[in-house]
C-alpha cells in the first residue's frame, strides 16, 4: 500500500489526494507534523515538506508537482495533465499560479496566518496579513470566473490538474470560512461541481483539532 505523508490543511497535499483519488489509486494517509523534524521523515525527504509519497515498492516521491506528474504518467486514466504540447503547458501554467501566486497572496495570509503560526509557534496573526489575503482573494475568484466562462473547466474542455490545484487551495480557506462565494457566483458554481466529485468528498470530511469549519463546509449545494 503507498502512503501519503500530510497535513490536512496543506493545498498541496489536498492537491495530491484529490490526484491519487481520481486514478482510483488506495493509500493510507499519515500525518507529519513538519515542525518537529524527525529524523525519519527528513529520510524520506531533506527538504522536510510535505506532501510525501511512499509507492508499494519503496519509491519515495516529494512534491506535489513531482508526484501529480508521476502518477499521471504512470495511471495514465484518467489523464489530468492535458493532451497535446499547449493543452499541458496551459494545465501546467494554471498549477503554477494557484501553487504560487494565489498561495503566495491568499492562502499563505489566511490559513497560514490563522492555523500555521498558531501550530509553529510564530506569535500573533498579523492582522495586515490576513487584510491583504481578504482583499486579494477576489482578484483570483475573479480570474477563475474569467475561465470558466470561456472554457468548460479552468485549462480547457476537461477536468485536469489545474482545477484541482485551484480547488484544493480555495477549500484550505473555505474551511476557515473566509471564501466570500456570494460575491463571485461563477467561481462558486466551479466550485459546486468539484465538490461533487467523488475525489473531493474526503476533504469534506476533514476536521482539524481545534479550528472548525463553518457549518456549509461539507455541504455540496452551500
């Protein structure tokens, strides 16, 4: 059996069980607390991030990127990755701006503001920080309605990697109750059909010691 190495509200974790669950692939899932640094968990990986998968045979791989691409190569049904030279490099773009630039100016001043400082110790959240997050948030829900306006999913016809790296991040923030959906209803209609997805159905399920979701999270229809 492969195991996942996680943190539950990692996106690129989310990101990486999304994958494996729409490959029908099996894993256990354990979590690791990067922060302590074991030694056995810097092992696997130097860099000490998750997420971490350990395949059956041994094979370690870190990364999301890295292992969304392995298993798209590997299991190659159904493909998330995108056909042809444009269709992946679109895929890839799009998996790049929510992996950077949407963590960098939401997901980091929101969940790692409000959660992450709390479980390393850095002190108070700082208010400016999540402000910034609250404001940018609507740039990117903005760009997704943008898409989905002109393309049936984010890079095109079918439902690909870059949707689920968007997904996974925006349901990190949803579970922290700070997506404003009644602002942005194409993203949220987007969004509605992700989370009937069979894949995504676990995330829903997810509760972090200490930090609730709002009483809609897991509700498909809101």
């Amino acid at each position: 059996m492969r195991t996942l190495y996680h943190l539950w509200l990692s996106p690129q974790c989310r990101k990486v069980r999304i994958a494996l669950s729409e490959k029908k692939l099996e894993f256990d899932m354990t979590v690791e607390n990067v922060w302590e640094r074991r030694h056995d968990f810097l092992a696997l990986n130097p860099a000490g991030e998750v997420p971490v998968l350990v395949e059956a045979d041994g094979a370690v791989l870190s990364g999301s990127d890295v292992i969304c691409e392995f298993l798209d190569e590997i299991h190659p049904e159904p493909p998330l990755i995108g056909s042809g030279a444009l269709g992946r490099a679109e895929v890839r773009r799009l998996c790049a701006w929510f992996d950077g630039k949407f963590n960098r100016e939401v997901t980091e001043n929101l969940s790692g503001e409000k959660v992450m400082k709390r479980f390393l110790g850095l002190g108070a959240p700082d208010s400016l920080a999540i402000r910034a997050g609250h404001v940018n948030i609507h740039h990117h829900l903005d760009y997704i309605a943008y898409l989905v306006e002109r393309r049936r999913w984010l890079a095109g016809d079918r439902f690909s990697l870059a949707d689920i790296t968007a997904a996974a991040h925006l349901s990190v923030i949803d579970y922290l109750g700070d997506v404003p959906w009644e602002d942005h209803a194409p993203a949220k209609d987007w969004y509605v059909r992700i989370k009937s997805r069979p894949s995504f159905r676990p995330l829903l399920g997810d509760h972090i010691p200490g930090v609730a979701p709002p009483a809609y999270y897991a509700d498909l229809d809101f």
